[in-house]
C-alpha cells in the first residue's frame, strides 16, 4: 500500500520533534524515543513510516488520568505520585494507540508497532519535550494530547519521519 504525504491526518518530524495536523495547521512539540529511531522489538526506539490510530483510549476522562496497559488506574498524577514513583514513564490523559501498515517494516513478526504498543501520549507537564525522551512512544503536553484525541478519528493515518519533514 503505497500513500502520499498529503493523505497523511498526522505529520511526526522526529528530526524537529514536532507533530503537525496539516487539516488543521496545528503544531505541536513532541518527545519520541530516547533510543533513537527504528522498529526492532523491544528496543525502545521509535518506529517510522505509515500508520493508523488503531485506538482511542480515554475519552472524558480527566486531564492527568493515570494509564497502565491502557486502563484506567483511579489515580490523577501529582507530585506526591511522582516522588514515589520517580523513574515510572507515566502515560497520562489520552492514547493513541498505533498500527504500523507497512508489512516487513513496522507491521508483522519482529517489527509490529501495535504488538510493540507504541502510542501517542500524554506525559507529566514536568517532562521535557523538544527532546527524545521516551521509551518509544510519541509523548505530548497533556493539553495538547486531549486537542489531538479530539481531532483526529481512529483509523486516521499516521506518517513518521526520522527526517526533517516541514520547514517551519
């Protein structure tokens, strides 16, 4: 399945850091994977090429909701939760959970995004962004992961690039 950059619903620059709407003109500051970019399960790093938010997960729930395996936990984050917890990768407020569709690449044995759960995130607002930090995931602003969920529909497409793809 072949697709051209103007199809795409979500535009990631892992070189700028940036994730662009291009229906929207929305920009917004990311942090991808600390271990650099690839697609190798298990190894931390974030994936490229074509994707689909294969879901949603947390719809209405408050900003800061606390996630583990995609599950609410209860819990708000705060900073008494963050001193207990102090090296936890936090995934908080919205998932976007996604499917690689490039077989060989980022979909099937040993390289599958999904089975690798690689999502876009909200992350504490105390973590940086601009920067790679996490453990493969897209993390976002918390703010700015409920306006993303809000836009964009499930089965939207996704295009990751290790390289610069704006000119901003």
């Amino acid at each position: 399945m072949k697709y051209a950059l103007e199809q795409a619903d979500i535009l990631i620059d892992l070189e700028e850091q940036i994730l662009y709407l291009p229906k929207h003109n929305k920009f917004y500051v990311i942090s991808s994977g600390l271990n650099g970019i690839g697609e190798q399960e298990n190894s931390g790093k974030t994936p490229r090429g074509w994707h689909e938010v294969a879901l949603k997960v947390g719809e209405n729930t408050p900003e800061n909701t606390v996630f583990i395996a995609r599950q609410e936990t209860g819990e708000i984050y705060n900073q008494d939760l963050a001193d207990a917890f102090p090296e936890k990768d936090w995934i908080l407020s919205r998932i976007l959970w996604l499917s690689g569709l490039e077989e060989g690449f980022n979909l099937g044995k040993g390289c599958d995004t999904f089975q690798r759960y690689i999502y876009i995130h909200g992350t504490p607002d105390t973590e940086p962004m601009g920067i790679p930090k996490s453990h493969g995931c897209i993390r976002m602003r918390n703010v700015d992961v409920i306006e993303l969920f809000d836009l964009i529909s499930e089965k939207a497409l996704v295009y990751i690039s290790e390289k610069k793809l704006l000119n901003i």
